[in-house]
C-alpha cells in the first residue's frame, strides 16, 4: 500500500476511533456480553453495539466473535485491546506524573515481591519514603513469580523486584541488584551454630520447617537439596508465612532454608544465624523487573532510587554470607 494511502488510512481511523470507544471495546470483552457491558458503562445496549459495529468498519476487520454464549474477542480485538491498555495505563502514568511534580509528598507505587523481598527490601525502602513523602501511596503485591509476571504483563504492577531462575520475556527489563545464593538457618542459640563442620547429609533427621514444594523458593531449596544427591527432608512444618516459620526458629529446634539476603536486610539479623553449608546451584540474580517501552513515574523512579540505595552493599559484596 503505497504511504499516501496509509497515511489517509491512519487518519480516518484516527478521526473515527476514539479513547472511549477503546475503553467500551475493552469492557466488552471484559464483561463477555454487551448486556453487561452496557450496565458498567452506565448507557444503553445499543449503544454499545453501535460504537462496536463503527469501530469494525473503521478498521475494516471483525473485532468481536458473536455467539449465544457471548462475545469474545478475535486475534484483530485482541490486538487492539492490548494497545488500549497500553494506551490508558500511559495517560494514568501521565496524571501521576502531573501529580508528582504539582506536589513531590505524593505519587502512586505498585509493586510486586515474593515474601522475603517484600519483607527484605520493599518493607524498608516504603517507610523511609512515607517520611519523606507523607501523602506517597503504595500497593504490595506478595506473590510468588509467576502471578507477579503475569500482573506485570497485564500493568497492574509497575514493577517486580523478584529472583530469576530463567530467561525473562522479550517485553521485559530486568535490572540486576545483586545475587543471592540461599542458606540452611536456624537460631543463633541453636547448638548447631557452634559446630565448625557440618554436612547436608547429617541432618536430614532433624526438624526442618519448609515453604511449599510447590512455591517458587520451596522449588529452589528442594532442588539444593538434590543436587547435593539427597532427597528434599520431610519437614516438620510447611508453611509460606515467614512469621510462622520465625516462631518455630526461635524455639532453638528447628532448621529452615532462606535466602541470604534476609539474614542482612533490612540489617543483620542477631535471632537466626546461617550454618556453615554450601547448597549449590542456588545463586541468582536478584531483580527489578519492568516492561519495556513503559513510562514509569517520578514516584515509580524514586522508589527504584531508593531500592538500589539499600541493595548496593549486598551488590558490591558479591555474595551475602
């Protein structure tokens, strides 16, 4: 198509598609039908069917599949709804922006971690930015990855602050922090801790308070565990909640494997101590992930300053033990 063509093209859609038939398209295929559709949106059916049947003609293909079910979106629907979320989560980073800059105490963060981050390093970096920024506001997603990513891709987070284990997506930046290897620990009064020489395979009878086998970290620890050609423990107590697993640590008869920045952040730990045994295979990177081409706020960018101000020792160290 020659360029005169597809520039006339461009503005004839550009004249008939307009931010609010973007947002009626998206709830459409958010609600399945254009009944509830119309509900939502507080105005008629027909009106609704309308704007869907203009925005099809402008664009010259179907971009809603019809049936007594419902509607749902086709590959062109789906196409364009991915650039109109794309399209609105820009405009609400442009307000936050006008926001920030009317009046620096505010701003909008949305951030998502797995528990030790969270309690690690987000903990600490949103009460010094209260402080500083009393009227700051902050959404903490705790997770484990893979719904993270997903929120991500769908912009319901601005950032992540996550381990990698693999190969991230082509529409996404990882910024390194540092890399953590993770460690067996228990409490510092525990009577393991004075013991010079120990190995994995030696305590395997003892009581072992574990994450999931199924979560992201209880994955990362039973694999330790089999690379040094022993079979996962079977723990006393599975639990995610680092409050409960803290509990039974200080009751000097448990064990656990957590990660070795928890042991140093928000400051050293004096309550749990790491036993002096190499679980290899177990290093990683440590990262903020974010979406390409995606503007981030001042608030966003302020909140990163603030996490790579705290990280920078465990970065500079090169380990954490």
């Amino acid at each position: 198509m020659p360029i005169t063509a597809r520039k006339q093209d461009a503005d004839r859609i550009g004249r008939r598609l307009k931010l609010r038939d973007l947002r009626i398209l998206m709830t459409v295929a958010e609600c399945g039908t254009m009944g509830k559709a119309a509900e939502r949106l507080a105005v008629s059916q027909p009106v609704v069917s309308k704007t869907i049947s203009d925005m099809e003609h402008a664009v010259g293909v179907r971009l809603l599949d019809r049936s007594q079910r419902g509607v749902e979106p086709t590959p062109y629907g789906r196409a364009l709804i991915k650039r109109g979320v794309a399209i609105f989560d820009e405009m609400r980073q442009g307000l936050k922006e006008i926001e920030f800059l009317a009046d620096p105490t505010t701003g909008e963060v949305r951030i998502g971690a797995t528990n030790p981050i969270a309690a690690a390093i987000v903990l600490p970096v949103i009460d010094k930015l209260t402080r500083e920024h009393p009227r700051m506001r902050f959404h903490v997603v705790v997770a484990d990855t893979a719904p993270l990513f997903q929120a991500l891709e769908r912009r319901a987070l601005d950032l992540v602050i996550t381990r990698i284990a693999q190969r991230i997506g082509d529409e996404q930046n990882a910024e390194i922090l540092f890399h953590d290897e993770i460690v067996v620990a228990t409490s510092a009064d525990n009577p393991l801790t004075r013991k010079r020489r120990l190995a994995l395979a030696n305590l395997m009878n003892e009581r072992w308070v574990l994450s999931p086998h199924d979560s992201f970290f209880g994955a990362l620890a039973a694999d330790a565990f089999r690379a040094a050609g022993l079979e996962p423990p079977q723990p006393s107590v599975t639990t995610s909640s680092a409050a409960v697993r803290d509990g039974l640590l200080a009751t000097q008869r448990f064990l656990t494997v957590v990660t070795g920045f928890s042991l140093l952040l928000p400051q050293r730990r004096a309550d749990l101590k790491a036993l002096p045994i190499k679980l290899s295979g177990t290093q990683q990177p440590v990262s903020i992930i974010t979406l390409k081409n995606r503007s981030l706020g001042p608030a966003v960018q302020l909140f990163i300053e603030r996490v790579r101000e705290i990280t920078k020792p465990l970065a500079k160290n090169g380990k954490n033990q």
